[in-house]
C-alpha cells in the first residue's frame, strides 16, 4: 500500500512547478511506459499492478525502484478516469540548446538552398511558436517523430511538453525527441538558421523548392506566427484551400507540410 507522502509526491508531478523542482514527470499506460523503458532516458520509480509487472520482467530492470500495487492505489496516482495498469516517474532529460546551432556564413536565399549547418542538423528541425494545447503538441510530437524530426524547439507559450495530456497524445514519441524551449526572436537573431513559415498568404506548399536543412516554423492555433518573428522567414508557404474552412488544425497543418518536406 502506498504512504500517503508518495501519493502527495506523485500528485506534485501533475503540475509543472513540481516536475521542475523534482526533475521529473509522470508517464502512464503500458504502450507509454513500455516505450520509455526501451528509451534512454532515466526511470526512478515504477508503479504497477501485479499481472503487468510479470509479464514485463526484462523492461523494469534498469528501473531503480519497483512498486507492485493494487488497482486502488493506482486510482490514487492516475490522471486517467480508468488507470492503465503501470505508471512511472521518468526523469527529465537535460537537452542543451547550445548543442544546437547554425552557420549561416554560406546561406544564399536566392536559390532557396539552406546553409552548411552543423552536423547534428541535418535535414529539418521543427520550430513551435506558442502551440497552446496539449493535444495538438503531442499530435505535432508523434507527427514529428514519424518523419525523423529529431529536435523541436519551442517558444515559452508553447505548452509544456511533459504535462500529461501532451505526454498520452505522443505515444512513445516524446522519448525519442529533443524539445528546448527558448524565446525565438533572440534564438533566430544570433543563429539565422534558414526559415520556412506556414503563413496563410504564402507560396503554394505543393510548388514550392523546399531546401534540405533549416526549421520549419508553425505559429499558434488562433494567432499565426508572431508578428516579431516574420522578418527571419526565408520562404512563406501556404496549404492551398479548396473548400471554405477558415483555417486548419496546428498539428494537421504541421503533418502536411512535414510531409511536403519529405517529398522535396
């Protein structure tokens, strides 16, 4: 049975001020907490029913605490209505921003080519400015993940990527993703990376010369992207409409043109 304290503890992971002070956060469900266990981030505490546990002795080996609990401690620990079977405290990994970086010493946006960038950004990183809802980040996330978009980095009012709902909609894919956060306009003034920005009166996505490297920038579901970070775009794309629908979802939008990109 589970002490009251480690209830509170886990209950304090629900919210980002406790996931920051503890360094970690709160993953749920076999599919989830499975595909943590084969990730290389760190595991500090599992909690799971007994039919879960033994039927999943090789993945919790390299946990460093394994709790066997009953469904109504479960309950007591679970954001879900109807818990999961397994839940887990993963740490928080350290991501650096500075390990990411671009020269731009060789743009040349004449010819819609991207810079020589450096190694570890080859191909196109994903750039989130002020994605507020937690399902859409994960959909973007899991989007992401699917096209071998290994970094994202994110604006402050972009929504905390290790909250719960953001958590469940990635499906595994959190765990395989670097996500930074950091303000864009300071980011994008001293790095100049090579910007593609989904905007509504840009070129036509399905004609356009996409380059191999660069970011790709998706504004906020309501607003677009800033006004402050239009001037660092290198190419303005658009989805083109047929029907009448005012706008498209972020993370629909986020796969189209992923999926552009992918056919450059």
């Amino acid at each position: 049975m589970l002490s009251r304290n480690e209830i509170l503890f886990i209950k304090e992971l629900h919210h980002k001020k406790g996931r920051s002070e503890q360094l970690l956060f709160v993953v749920e469900g076999s599919k989830s907490v499975s595909e943590l266990l084969g990730s290389k981030l760190g595991v500090k505490k599992l909690f799971s029913l007994p039919k879960w546990l033994a039927e999943n002795q090789k993945l919790v080996q390299r946990v460093e605490e394994v709790h066997t609990i009953s469904e109504k401690d479960l309950e007591r620990i679970s954001q879900h209505k109807t818990p999961q079977e397994v839940l887990a405290l993963a740490e928080l990994p350290d991501y650096k921003l500075e390990q990411l970086w671009f020269d731009s010493a060789h743009h040349d946006s004449a010819h819609h080519d991207s810079a020589h960038h450096d190694s570890a950004h080859r191909g196109i990183t994903l750039m989130l400015d002020g994605i507020q809802d937690p399902g859409n980040l994960g959909t973007i996330i899991r989007t992401a993940d699917w096209y071998g978009v290994q970094n994202i980095i994110c604006s402050p009012t972009t929504a905390d990527c290790f909250q719960h709902k953001v958590v469940q909609a990635c499906m595994g894919s959190l765990f395989r993703t670097a996500i930074y956060y950091t303000d864009l306009k300071s980011y994008l003034a001293k790095h100049k990376p090579y910007i593609i920005g989904a905007v509504l009166d840009g070129q036509n996505a399905n004609e356009a010369k996409f380059p191999k490297d660069g970011c790709l920038l998706i504004g906020s579901e309501g607003k677009g992207i800033s006004d402050e970070l239009l001037p660092y775009i290198n190419l303005k794309v658009s989805i083109p409409r047929i029907g009448k629908a005012e706008s498209l979802n972020a993370g629909i939008a986020t796969a189209i043109l992923l999926d552009r990109l992918a056919g450059r």
